[in-house]
C-alpha cells in the first residue's frame, strides 16, 4: 500500500539519512547470528575507528570486551525469556574496543526489531561515547575525596585541643569512630553517610572545649553539678559546628550522641525515631568504649562489662540493631579496640 511508511522509499531513505547521520553509533544484529553485525552507521569510525566494512567484517569478540561482551548476552538472554513491551528495551555501560587498541566507554540502549510473525528478529543498538562524562564523575570523586581529606585532616585537628585538654580521653574519639564505622558498614550504612560518620566521630567531644579542665580530669567523680556542666558538651559541639557548611550532619550528629530512645539522654531528651541513624550508631560505640577504658575516677572496667550495658539497654536505651550488631562484631571477633 502507496501509504505504508514501511515500504514507502521517501520514508526509507529518510530513516537511513537519520541513521547515518547521527552522532551516536547505530547498529543491528540478526538475532539468529549474533556475532555478526546487519548494520553500523558510518559514525563508528568516530567512536572505535574502524569503517563501516570493517567493522561488519568484525565479530563481536573483537569489538567488545570481554567483560563487556558477557553483560550484553546475558543481558539480552534475560530479556528475551521475558514478555512485555516494558522488558523489551535495556541500557547499559559497556567497554568497545577501539581499533587502536584503547578502550572506549560506551551507554548502549538495546531493543528489538520484530519480523514478519511479531517476534523479535533483530537487535537494534544505539552506542554513545560517555568518555568525557566518565572523566568528569572521575574528577568530581577525586574533588571529593580531597574535600573528605581536608575535613578528616580539620576534624583530627579539633580532636586534638580537646585531648590536649583532657589526656585520660586521649584516643577515645579515635576509638569511639572506628567502633562506629564497624557498626555502620555491618548494617548496611550507604558509604557517603559512613564518611559523615566518621568525621562526626572523629570531633564527638569537642564541645568539651567549654567544660573546665578540673572537671574533666577529677579523680574523685563528678558532683552533679559538674556533671550537669559535663552534659553541655553535645550541644557546645553543636554550637561549634553548626555554621560549618558540609554535606553531611555532623552538628546533629554531636548534638545527639547522648540521646537514648527512652527519652532519658541529652542535651535535648529526644527519642524514638527524632535521633538520626549515625547518632544512635555513636551512642552504643561511645558507651562500648567509655566503659571499657580508664577514666580519671575510676580503671578500665572491660569490653565484657560495657557489652553487659549494651545488651541491657537494647531497645530501651539504644537502637537495638545497632546494639545486636555491635554485640555480634565483639562476639564473633570480628572487632577490638
């Protein structure tokens, strides 16, 4: 029929114009003989340097790598075993071989080209060069890896004043953060949120900055007027960092350090779900380590006694799964200070 576009030539001749034309990369595979190419557009030569008759010629071991190679299969194995429309059309980032011998990131959008019976018969793929976005993701991992560098290098800094004043707790928020971190990645923490972590770890305490030097280090115990002034350390942390602009909450994370999900800590008597995750996870890892090492007024009482505290306090006073993993890490052995 005259008003058929699929054998209409002027539409033809349009869509091969399109396709040889384009930018990205356009290419079809028999699907009864995959390794070899029905088609490229001619923008090939500007993405692995090959001609169009050449890259015909190539099977498709020696276009893609080998790591490439084997998503792509498997990729379209699992498709086609699945019906729907919705199944029927995949991205990918995959690696081209270029003809130079480089490697060429690629995104490559597969789908289908039915036959006469409605089947898929063909595998149609567009192939767009990501180099240049690959290398900016890689300079903003590398810009933010320097910016974790900087605020870890600030963070030791503060640590330090407040250990400089207070020599009994010297490594405590050393320790504090690597129990914390060990907590984070056992349940499941996304990276970035340990990397906040961490920091906030590192610098817990340094509201203590504002609490008299003869309180800190008493060796005969707090009355509970020092101890009441011993307890604005969470929110003078707060007051020290809130103006600093990070991408993650480590003034929140120091003001609540000493919440309980009871309601019973402070500075703020927050409970439940309004004391953020890497808060609760620094609670039980500065409990851990506060009990089992010296203090001025008392000897180390021993990871067995804190872990007693630990299992206590589970779901009353900590996040019980923070405290059943934090339990499980030192039993397994899996974690020492």
């Amino acid at each position: 029929e005259t008003n058929n576009t699929n054998f209409d030539p002027l539409y033809q001749r349009r869509y091969r114009l399109l396709a040889e034309n384009a930018a990205d990369v356009i290419w079809t595979v028999d699907i009864s003989a995959p390794q070899r190419l029905t088609f490229i557009s001619p923008s090939v030569s500007r993405l692995i340097g090959y001609s169009v008759e050449e890259a015909l010629a190539k099977p498709m071991d020696e276009v893609f790598t080998p790591g490439s190679l084997g998503r792509a299969g498997k990729t379209m194995a699992e498709t086609l075993g699945v019906a729907g429309p919705e199944h029927m059309s995949k991205t990918l980032e995959l690696e081209l071989i270029h003809k130079n011998g480089s490697v060429v990131p690629v995104e490559v959008k597969f789908s289908y080209l039915p036959g006469p019976d409605g089947t898929p018969a063909e595998i149609l793929t567009v192939a767009r060069d990501i180099t240049e976005r690959r290398r900016a993701e890689a300079e903003a991992r590398r810009s933010t890896e320097k910016l974790v560098k900087a605020m870890e290098d600030t963070m030791l800094a503060m640590a330090r004043i407040v250990e400089i004043r207070d020599p009994y707790t010297a490594g405590h928020q050393r320790r504090v953060t690597q129990l914390a971190c060990a907590i984070a990645v056992d349940i499941g923490l996304p990276a970035d949120r340990i990397t906040g972590l961490r920091l906030a770890g590192l610098i817990h305490d340094v509201g203590k900055i504002r609490v008299p030097a003869e309180i800190l280090t008493n060796p005969d115990g707090l009355s509970n007027a020092e101890f009441d002034i011993v307890k604005t350390h969470p929110l003078m942390g707060y007051e020290i960092l809130k103006t600093l602009d990070l991408p993650w909450p480590i003034a929140q994370i120091v003001r609540q350090h000493h919440e309980r999900l009871d309601g019973s800590g402070y500075p703020d008597g927050l409970s439940g779900n309004d004391i953020i995750t890497e808060a609760r996870i620094l609670a039980v890892a500065d409990v851990v380590e506060a009990i089992a090492s010296h203090r001025p007024y008392r000897p180390a009482l021993g990871t067995d006694v804190a872990l007693q505290e630990i299992s206590k306090g589970i779901g009353a006073l900590y996040d019980p799964d923070v405290a059943r993993v934090c339990l499980k890490l030192f039993s397994e052995n899996r974690f020492k200070f």
